[in-house]
C-alpha cells in the first residue's frame, strides 16, 4: 500500500515538478523557495515533501530555524527519470 500511495504522490503535477527542481537547483534550496518556484502554497509543499522524505527521496537538513532540502541518491533517481519522461512528450 505504501508504494502505491508515493506513486500516486509523485505522478502528479506539483509533486514531480518538485523532485525535478530540486534535482536542477543550481543554489541551496528551501521548502518556502520551492512553493515560489512551482507555484503552489507553502503548507501544501511541506505535505508533499514529507511524503517524500517517509519514502526516503528527500532529506531536510536543519541549518538554524531553517531546513535545507537535499535529494537522496533514490530521490535523484526518480527526478532523473520524471524529467526523462517528461522531455521525451
């Protein structure tokens, strides 16, 4: 069941759009800095990557009060390929 529900997380518009930023961000990048960059609230963001980091895609690594966003090597893995997909339509 787990799989299915990242599978129905990540086959979305917002979702996707957001590994594939993360994987292309050339600076540090943010939960808040994200919501910018995919249009889409902050609240629903922080839902989504906390999925994501349930299923190990992404890590949250807290500098101050602020958490910095990494991709996994698995989280790497699927934004490459979203992003694969994504050019070949």
């Amino acid at each position: 069941m787990a799989l299915q529900q990242i599978f129905n997380v990540l086959f979305r518009e917002k979702p996707a759009m957001m590994l594939v930023e993360l994987k292309n961000a050339k600076t540090e990048i943010y939960a808040s800095s994200l919501a910018k960059k995919i249009d889409c609230t902050y609240s629903h963001v922080v839902k989504i990557l906390q999925e994501m980091e349930n299923n190990k895609l992404i890590k949250f690594d807290k500098q101050g009060r602020l958490k910095l966003l990494t991709l996994t090597k698995k989280g790497h893995d699927v934004a490459e390929n979203i992003e694969r997909i994504k050019n070949l339509l």
